[in-house]
C-alpha cells in the first residue's frame, strides 16, 4: 500500500504548492511565475534525461498531449488563483473528484467498493459544503463562501473566474488519467523528464505568440523556487504511485484532496483569511471521506 502514501505525499505538496503559487503572484505576474518554475522544474529533471530515452514515437505523442492539457490546466488556475481567496481555490475540485472517478470507472473499468463509494460521496459533500457557510446573523440561511475576500470588480466577474477554474480541472483529470495509462509501460524517469520539457516548449510557444515580456527578477523570489521543488518531489511521489499495479485513479483522486486541509490551514496562517472554523469542518468531513476511500 506504498502507493497510498506517495498519493498522500502529493496532495499534501499539491495544497503546499497553491499557497507558494499565490505568495509568488504578490511580487511577479502570472506568466512570470508559471515561465520561471516551469523551468526550474526542467532544470531539476534533466538529470533523469539518461534515463529517459528509448520510448516508442506514440509515447512522444501521448506526453506531449498530456502535457498540453497541464499547459491549459496551469493558464487558467493560475489566473483564476490570482483572484479567489487560496482556502476557496478548491470548491471546483468537487467536479475533478467526479470526474477523474469517471473515467477510471467507465474506462478503466475499475471497480468502487461500498465503503469507496461512501468516501467519494463525503469528500464531494465537504468540497461542496466549503462554497457555503452559516451566516452568524440569519441561521435561516447560508450565505456564497466564494464572495468573501473579494473586491467588487472581482465578485462582478466571478463567472468567469469559475469557468476557468472548471476548464482547470477538466484539463487536470484528463492528465491524471494519461497518467495511469503511461506509467504501465514506460518509467517515471521517462515521463517526468519529456512531460517538462514539452511543457517549457508550449510556453516558449506562448511567449512569443503574445509577446509577453518577463523579468529576470522572478528568480529573486523564493516563492517560484519553493513552487519547483513541491512540484518535482510531488509529481515523482504520484508518477511511481500510478505505475503501481494496484492504484485505482478514483481512489487516487479521493487522497490528492488532502491538499484542501493545507490550503485552509494556509489561509489562516499566511493570507488570514476568515470562516476558518467552517472550512475546518468541511475538511474533516474530506479527511473522513479519504480514510474510508483507501479501504478495501
């Protein structure tokens, strides 16, 4: 059950990496961080580069897939990130959950127990119980979590912003399930090193199609190099989890939302973001869901 560990290992980084993401995005835009830790990302990788040759040309295809819906994933949570409180950034995931389970049910055909089907059903009750909250004042009803913190020129275009973060996820599932599909023929090494460097080629692409400029600076922010070493160490922990024979990506899905309990916890201690109480309870109703979806 190593594989369970290495899962928790990335959600719990996941959750440490939406924190750095947002502290970095105080001193540096949003293009200049994801550029500037995407590259760094690369830099720590290139010495699997040994190990990563050898793979068959449909393999060069499918990570260069995958790595264009991280691509998309990054551009649009990134952006919606910038603008919602970091505790709140997780509400969407409710659709990730459902939707990576999804395809391993109907795909993959994996098999979900009672008790697995009871965890999926408290995690996605605790993701969605952290979009409301009971208002102090009215017991008779809650009031929109996602509206705190906000200004008004955001709250006007909040729409737009759960859009982006919806197309995020869907972007984010599809990647978990290429995943699980790669790793049972080719090694960690193999994807790891090819999926960053194609990422690296979409945004030099990007760059100089929208002609963005960036500033060196970005590599004076602690936050970018914080963001790279989460990512790297993260992402190994979930590429060796999913080559394991007996990872199920719907169970996989319900652990990496252990990364909302670091994200609440950030909120409080770093952003001082308020309604902590509340989202601690959403998250132990996640934690609770977690526990039973790695039953048997």
């Amino acid at each position: 059950m190593s594989w369970i560990f290495l899962v928790l290992v990335y959600g719990l980084f996941k959750g440490g990496r939406e924190i750095a993401k947002k502290k970095a995005m105080d001193k540096n835009s949003v293009m200049e961080v994801l550029v500037a830790y995407t590259v760094l990302s690369l830099a720590m990788v290139v010495p699997q580069a040994k190990d990563a040759g050898g793979l068959e040309l449909k393999y060069y295809f499918f990570i260069a897939f995958k790595s264009l819906c991280m691509f998309i994933a990054w551009i649009c949570s990134f952006n919606s990130l910038k603008k919602l409180p970091v505790s709140l950034f997780g509400i969407l995931s409710l659709s990730r959950v459902l939707f990576a389970t999804m395809l391993g049910v109907l795909v993959l055909h994996e098999t979900m127990s009672i008790l697995q089907i009871t965890g999926l059903i408290l995690v996605c009750t605790g993701l969605l119980m952290l979009k409301f909250k009971p208002d102090a004042n009215k017991t008779d009803r809650v009031v929109p979590l996602v509206t705190e913190s906000l200004n008004p020129l955001v709250k006007e275009n909040i729409t737009i912003y759960v859009i982006i973060a919806f197309i995020s996820c869907i972007m984010n599932s599809i990647s978990g399930f290429m995943d699980k599909i790669l790793m049972k023929d080719i090694t960690s090494s193999q994807l790891q090193f090819w999926y960053m460097l194609f990422i690296v080629f979409y945004y030099m692409l990007y760059i100089l199609i929208k002609r963005e400029k960036l500033s060196l600076s970005v590599l004076k922010n602690v936050w970018v190099w914080v963001l790279a070493i989460l990512f790297v160490i993260g992402d190994k922990c979930l590429f060796i989890a999913n080559a394991n024979p007996e990872s199920k990506i719907s169970v996989m899905t319900l652990i990496k939302q252990s990364a909302c309990i670091v994200t609440i916890l950030g909120g409080k201690f770093i952003f001082k973001e308020t309604g902590i109480g509340w989202k601690l309870l959403c998250a132990s109703v996640v934690i609770a869901g977690i526990v039973l979806g790695v039953l048997k």
